[in-house]
C-alpha cells in the first residue's frame, strides 16, 4: 500500500453526464477529483457535493486539450496526499459536418480531447488503479459503433475509444483493473449545442438522461461490464447494427446528418 487516499478522477465535470457521474459516485461514498476547464463550475458542483455530507472535491482547473493533462493531474493529487483509484474519462465533444469542409485545427482539437487525452489518461495511473483495485471508465457512444459521415471524425474517435478499453478490459484484469466503455444514445445535455447539432431531432425512444447513463455506467464499472448501452432499445440497436450492410448504414447516418444540419439551418 502506497498511504496514499483513493480518489475517483472525473473529468469533463463541469456539465452534462460528467456532472451525473460526479453525482454518482459521491453517493455511493467515493472522495472525487473534478476535472474541467470551467473552475467556477466545478467549485459549485464541489460545493453542492460537500452539502450531502460527503468528503468536499477537489477541483482541478485543466484543458485536456493541451499535452500533460496526466502529469498536472497527478501533480495535483500527490499535493492532497491522495492517488488515483478509478478514473472517469468523460471529458469529449463532437463537430457536425463534412470533414473535407471543417476546420481542420478544430476537428485535431476535437481528437487531442477525445481521443489523446482519454488514452494518456487511461495508461498513466494504471499502477495506483491496480494497488488500490480500482478502475476505468471511458465514456464512448453509440456512434461508435458505426460509420459517421457528416460527423466522420467524431464517429471514428468514439470507434477508437471503445476499440482501446474493449482491450484493456482483457489486458488490465489479470491486475485487477475493472474498465468499461459507457455508450450513451441521445443524452439532453450541451453536447448538442457544441457541436452544431438540432436537439430537437433526436430520437426521444433512445434518448437517456444523463442521471440514468450516469448510474448504469457506475454499476457496469463496479460489476466489471465490459461495455455498457444504457436502454433496451438501444442495446437492440448496437446488437443490430453488425448484420446491417455497410453501404446501407452509410446512408442511414449520413442521410440523418444531413437533416440535423438543415434543421440547424432554419
């Protein structure tokens, strides 16, 4: 044992599911470390927490966006005499439209987030997730389960995320490290407005609140789930999708794209 306190790291905390997981895992009695851009935010959600009677957050003001993440992290920890148990890879984004006619710092932007900062993150604490047998949470989607165009980086950051902590469920068990993938649907949150989307399209029976994606995806983690869909109907979904053709699905997704954005438009 390292004397160290366990800590759960969350990050992406400021809003949306990020806020829900907090939530959760304050609840069932674990000391957080709340991880975002948006300080003022974070010592609110800091300050609600501590009213229940639980240990107060400690918040840590960071850009996943920027290299180092992990080290400030870890910096930040070892200052409060404290160590990673579980960590909570929230933080993420989507950019709708043609890939070939984005911004193309905006869309890396979008892959530093989703996809490099949730794997330095993954890997980096791996030892103090072990010692204190712990665990990690990725937050993918459902679109990563299929091919996006019309949202084509997106989709393909959250085919990785799954990808990588399907395989460190397998790699990380035998030290007994629990990971799981979240694959939320639709979740009411500020996603939409981010990354260009008409809320109002999306399908109401797949869509989640952000408390239920947040609870499911703290009892998968705790059973050992390799990945989690919250909602029977879009489990069928995902179990669907594999004996779907390609090309049709193509079309599906990019056809419903399309009209997000023309509804965006008007």
């Amino acid at each position: 044992m390292s004397g160290l306190r366990p800590i759960t790291v969350i990050t992406g905390a400021s809003a949306g599911i990020g806020v829900a997981l907090a939530r959760v895992f304050a609840r069932h009695g674990h000391e957080l470390a709340l991880v975002a851009r948006r300080a003022d935010r974070l010592q609110a959600l800091a300050d609600e927490i501590s009213a229940t009677g639980a240990v107060k957050p400690l918040v840590i003001c960071a850009d996943l966006g920027h290299p180092g993440a992990a080290r400030q992290i870890r910096e930040a920890l070892a200052a409060e005499n404290a160590e990673a148990q579980y960590i909570v890879n929230n933080a993420g984004y989507g950019l709708i439209g043609l890939a070939g006619e984005r911004d193309r710092d905006d869309l890396l932007g979008m892959i530093d987030v989703n996809v490099r900062a949730l794997t330095e993150l993954s890997l980096a604490f791996i030892d103090s997730l072990a010692r204190n047998r712990g665990g990690l949470l990725n937050v993918g989607s459902m679109a990563g389960f299929l091919p996006g165009p019309g949202m084509a980086v997106y989709y393909a950051s959250k085919s990785y995320v799954l990808s990588l902590s399907e395989a460190l469920h397998s790699e990380l068990k035998g030290l007994g490290v629990r990971v799981s993938v979240l694959c939320p649907g639709p979740v009411p949150t500020e996603f939409a407005q981010r990354a260009g989307l008409a809320e109002q399209l999306a399908p109401g029976l797949l869509t989640q609140s952000a408390e239920r994606v947040a609870e499911l995806g703290y009892r998968g983690l705790m059973r050992g789930q390799r990945v989690v869909v919250p909602g029977l109907l879009n489990r069928l979904v995902v179990f669907i999708v594999p004996l779907v053709p390609r090309r049709l699905l193509l079309h599906l997704v990019g056809g419903r794209q399309r009209r997000r954005q023309a509804a965006r438009a008007t």
